[in-house]
C-alpha cells in the first residue's frame, strides 16, 4: 500500500510533467487529480484503497470491466506471438480475423476496414476516403461536409471542422474547412404536440432543403446514429436515419456514421445503425471495440468505395497511413471483446441490466430539478435545471467532485448528467450506482442553494 506522501508525491510528479487532456489545469489547483493504482471489474481503485465505481466507462470504452481476465489472457497468448508489424505490405491473423467478424455483422454490406489509432483519426479517415473516392469518380467538385448542430466527431483539424461544440472548435476557426451544420433531430428540440419521430424528420426536411441547392459540391453528411453525446447525450429516433439515408441516396452523398461512441452495444444493437435498418457508406468504430483496453480505431466502407480507389495509378490510392495501424495486441483485445459479445450474450443481458437500472434511477423522473430523463440501450441522462449562471458553469466540476467523495466516476457535460456504465454491473452495483448518483444530486444542489 502506498501512503499519503507517496500519492501526494505521484500527484505532485503528474501535475510537473503530465499535461491532461480535456482540462483547464489550473483547476487542479483546487480538485486533486486521483492516482489510480488498480482496477477490477467496474471499480477503480486509487493509491490508498479508495474505490470509485466507473460510471461511465473511463470515457465510455471500458465495455466488460477492469483487468477482465479474458481479454488479459488474449493479450498474454498475442504477447508471445508478435506485437506490432507494419500493415503496409504485411498482414497477421488478429488483424484479418477481426475485419472478418466485423464485415459479417454487417451482413458484408461493409466489407473493407481500414485501421488507425483513434476516433479522430477514424472520422479524419472517412472523410478523407470521401472526398478522395468523389475526386477519383471526376467529381472534384465535391468538397464539402453536413453535420448537425451540437455534433461532436474529434478534436483533429478534420474532425474539428465537422464539430459543432463551441467550446472545442473556437480557438481553431481560423485553421477549420468550413461545414454545412444543420438542425439536429434531438427529440429536447419537440415543439408543442411534436413526437420525437416528428422532430426526426423536421430535422430531415432540413438537411434535403440543403442539399437540393448544394449536393453537386457535398461529399458527406457525418451523424451520431441515435445519440449526439459530448453535446449532452442528444437522443433522437431511427427514423431520421432512414431519412438521411434516403436523401443521401438521391443526392448522391455519403453518409458518414459516427459510431465511436454509440457502436458496440452501447445503444442497444451492436451498431447504432440496425435500429434503422440502414447501412451507412462508412462506419467509424472505436472505443468500446478493445474493450477499453489498447487504442485502436477503424472506418468500414462499402465495396464500390474500395473500387474507386483500386488501380494501377499510385496516386489513385489511398495513401494514408499510421505507424501503428492494425496493431495485432490492439486487435487481438478486440477479438477476444468480440467473444464475449457472444459468449455471454451481451446485447439481451443488457436489456435486462437496463431495465433494473431505468427502475432504479425511477425518481429522477418526477425530480423537481430534473428535466428530459431519457434512456438508449445503456446510456442514460438527464438535464438539471439551474437558474444561476455562475452556479450552471460550475455544476459539472462540483458534481464531479461530489461524486468522488461518494466512491463514483462521474463527469457531466454541462448540465446534463448522464451513465455510460460497463457492461457487467450486478444488481447490488446497480442500485448503488442509482442511489449514490441521486445523492451526490441532492448534495450538489443544497451546495449550490447555500452558496
């Protein structure tokens, strides 16, 4: 067991030379950062005992919990066998294996992966591989991207310009393409008598007045299937999928699906886009795909895609690269990911889970602060209502910290709170998670009523 002056030293030692991501480092000033020793299942476990239950995944890609013994011992077997070889002129069985499985359960409506590190690259890759296989079609007009008010696909000068979060893309403007944002079909978005399926094809009505003027100089409309999540859990219906398919499909523009975040379970299927029967014309995986353990990204495209690309012309290919593309550990992680999927039945185990903690979190719905409870496959969220400005900004670094001190990860995006919990919660986890989630809400609150 390490003690107090060696963690304070391992903070200490982290705030010298780490630099964080997605953080305004002078306020660890006053929020210590927490030193992870180990984790176990859905717990986290810091340098002096202290466990956090992760409620939301360690940035929503941890899928079957912490040091899970069957992705450990794929990793140990792939150890022994090779870790890294260049893709470029190479391939190795993980890599294969895994673009296999993934094409099947597209019923080999995507039969291509390309591989790469991260979610920004994999959206940086779609959209690249769009605009190329256009300009190899002698459309070279075809140079613009769609995206939807409040999208959030990476912080990447491509990814960046298709992201509509103010606060990502501001500071940048200058360096960014410049994008068509339209109306996002967020159910929230509901005027009086309006369905969330009404406000799906509003928002689709939207996007075909765009492109009836526009489409000649479109590449791609890039989508969050069913959740828009770093704008605040967006949730819409399938239907506006189908639209956008269809709109694509006669204007002859790509649809990019952003699954980085929504794939792998999260929203109920294992794509997002089975929930409206459609196929996109790339599909961008990442996160959840190792299992949380290793980065690894891919984009899945259709075969005509690839064709336009396959010639004798070097120039005509798609000559985009990283060191550590495919990387047998980082696939191998996902393989054995993939297995469990099966092996345990993981999409209608979900269901169940899901169902216990809807219940669960049941008095959130009639909160007097809460507004929008809303839930997609194993994702929750809901917004609290704060009048005091100073007090709405500051909501999610003082719940964040609350939840701390009640042995929860949990980091709202804004105002709105919201779960993205491991695959394996049981119920006693389930109902501490509820019960513990509703409380640092309480305490947050009075904090705030008293300030």
């Amino acid at each position: 067991m390490i003690d107090s002056r060696q963690q304070n030293s391992l903070v200490a030692r982290s705030l010298r030379s780490v630099w964080h991501p997605c953080t305004q480092m002078q306020h660890h000033e006053t929020l210590p950062l927490i030193p992870v020793s180990h984790g176990k299942g859905a717990w986290l476990f810091d340098t002096e005992g202290k466990r956090y239950l992760d409620g939301i995944s360690s940035w929503w890609v941890n899928l079957f919990g912490h040091a899970n013994p069957r992705i450990n011992n794929a990793l140990k077997e792939q150890l022994d066998k090779i870790e890294h070889a260049m893709l470029a002129g190479f391939t190795h069985e993980p890599v294969v294996q895994l673009s296999e499985q993934l094409a099947e359960r597209t019923g080999h409506m995507l039969g291509h992966c390309f591989y790469a590190s991260d979610g920004a690259s994999a959206v940086e890759i779609a959209l690249k591989m769009s605009f190329h296989a256009w300009r190899n079609s002698g459309r070279t007009e075809k140079q613009e991207f769609v995206c939807l008010k409040g999208s959030y696909h990476g912080e990447t000068i491509g990814a960046l310009a298709v992201t509509d979060v103010a606060i990502f893309r501001d500071a940048y403007g200058p360096l960014l393409q410049r994008a068509h944002v339209i109306d996002s079909p967020d159910a929230r978005n509901a005027q009086d008598g309006e369905s969330a399926s009404d406000v799906a094809r509003r928002a689709a009505k939207a996007l075909e007045v765009l492109l009836q003027e526009h489409a000649d100089t479109i590449a791609a409309v890039i989508v969050e299937p069913l959740v828009q999540c770093a704008t605040g859990m967006a949730m819409y219906d399938p239907v506006y999928l189908q639209e956008v398919r269809s709109l694509c499909d006669r204007y002859q523009v790509h649809l990019i699906a952003d699954e980085i975040a929504v794939g792998c379970g999260r929203t109920g299927t294992f794509f997002a886009c089975e929930q409206a029967a459609i196929w996109p014309d790339f599909l961008c995986l990442s996160k959840g795909i190792s299992g949380g353990y290793l980065p690894l990204s891919l984009v899945m495209t259709r075969d005509e895609i690839y064709r336009a690309f396959y010639d004798a012309d070097v120039a005509r290919g798609f000559l985009h690269s990283h060191s550590y593309t495919g990387n047998p550990l980082a696939c191998r992680a996902a393989l054995a990911t993939l297995s469990i999927f099966e092996e345990d039945n993981v999409l209608e185990t979900n269901r169940v889970r899901a169902t216990r903690l809807t219940a669960a979190l049941a008095p959130l719905v009639d909160h007097p602060h809460v507004t929008n409870f809303r839930q997609r496959g194993m994702i929750w969220a809901f917004d609290v209502g704060i009048d005091n400005a100073d007090l709405a900004a500051s909501f999610s670094r003082r719940f964040f910290s609350a939840a701390l001190e009640q042995e929860l990860l949990l980091r709202p995006i804004g105002t709105t709170v919201y779960l993205m919990p491991p695959y394996i919660l049981n119920d006693d986890e389930i109902d501490w998670l509820a019960e513990r989630m509703q409380s640092v809400l309480h305490q947050v609150l009075i904090q705030g009523r008293d300030a």
